[in-house]
C-alpha cells in the first residue's frame, strides 16, 4: 500500500508539472537572462537555477505517507516478537486480511497464554505524546477511541475465525504509554509499549490446553482463513 501511494503521489506531480514547469522555465530563463546582461553567463545560470530549483523541489517533494510509516512500525514489531518463534514459544502470523472486509491484522500470536491480536502505532512525533483524559487515549489531540475499537473489532473477527477467544493489544513504537510498566488497558485493549510486549507475553500465566500441538493448529487454522492481506 506504501508502494501504491507513492506511485499515485508520483503521478500527480507529473501531472502538475506539465502545467507548472512551462511558466516555471520562462521565468528562470527571463531571470537569467536579465543577470547575465548586466554581469556574466555565469551569474545569469545561477540566478536561472536559483527561481527554477525551488519550484521544482516543491513540485516532486514528498510528503509524509503513513501507509509507510506504519509498515515500518509493523517491521519493527515482528523483528521484536521473533525470539519467541525461534525459542518455540509462539506462533506468529503476519498481515493477515479480514474476510469480507478491507481490514487487516497485523500480528496474529498464538502462545502458551492465548491467542493475540497486535496491532502496531508508529506514533514517533516529536510534537506529541499519549495522554489518557477522561478514560480516553489521546495521542496529541487526536481521540484514539475509534482506533481501540477498530482494534477491538478485528480481534473480533479472527476470534470469530478461528474459534478460540482472541485479546487485543496495541503495540506503541515512539510515544511513551503513560501507565505504570508502559501497560494500560482501555476499551478492552491493552495498550503497550512495543519494547515491553515480548515480556507482556511471557508474563501472562499459561492456559490449560494451550499447548505446541495447539498453537500449530490455530496457526494453520489462521494459515486457511485469513488469508495474506497482500
């Protein structure tokens, strides 16, 4: 999708530029032109890149594309769960589609403590932070309660897929999660810091029953059902 974005994003300065970049040239060309008579060639070519450069770095600039940011956040988060799939302690699935649904999951994790949903923030803005106000997540000024519910529903939809119960959690790359141990749990979510998620996994008590043979089971459950989102 990050690919897709930016292929699209490209288009559109193409675009632009075949309105822009003809009075762009006129304009450099008239400009140094001007300089070069009253000083040397020299002068009228820097005065010439001098108006052009601007406008065409503001032209093909790029702006900031979050379908990007978030598989980088996502990356990162499957680089920090995959001890436990080298230490046999879980299986994991990755970018998972939602049947029927334009929705995806990004982790799926089946452990000796349940199946888990985690779904990756890449909240790393300098100019804001988490906050909780009246039982509601902010992340600067943006409410966040849609997005726990998003998060909530998806859960909901692979527990519905896979038969077993499935707990949603929020894995927080960047912003600090402002609860005791980077953990809180809102709307039925646990919020966490993506740095502690590996050991909120390992910390949860083991059910009765999940054992290997299970958590290989609901993994190639998942494998027929939730197909690859991409």
């Amino acid at each position: 999708m990050a690919d897709v974005a930016r292929a699209a994003e490209r288009a559109a300065q193409h675009r632009r530029a075949k309105v822009v970049l003809p009075p762009l040239t006129a304009a450099a060309t008239v400009v140094g032109w001007a300089v070069a008579t009253v000083g040397t060639w020299q002068l009228g070519l820097v005065a010439g890149l001098g108006v052009a450069g601007p406008g065409v770095w503001r032209l093909y600039r790029r702006s900031r594309n979050s379908w990007a940011v978030g598989a980088a956040g996502e990356v990162r988060t499957a680089r920090l769960l995959a001890p436990l799939v080298r230490g046999g302690h879980a299986v994991i699935l990755h970018d998972r589609a939602v049947p029927g649904s334009r929705a995806n999951l990004d982790h799926l994790v089946f452990t000796a403590t349940g199946a888990f949903y985690i779904d990756t923030k890449n909240w790393t803005s300098n100019k804001s932070r988490l906050t909780v106000r009246g039982g509601i997540l902010w992340y600067g000024r943006y409410d966040q309660s849609r997005a726990l519910q998003t998060v909530g529903w998806e859960a909901d939809q692979a527990a519905r897929a896979l038969g077993v119960p499935v707990r949603p959690v929020v894995a927080v790359h960047g912003a600090k999660v402002p609860a005791p141990h980077g953990r809180l749990e809102l709307q039925g979510v646990t919020v966490v810091e993506a740095k502690r998620l590996r050991g909120l996994l390992r910390s949860l008590p083991p059910q009765p029953g999940w054992d290997t043979a299970r958590m290989a089971s609901l993994g190639q459950l998942a494998e027929r059902t939730l197909p690859p989102a991409s």
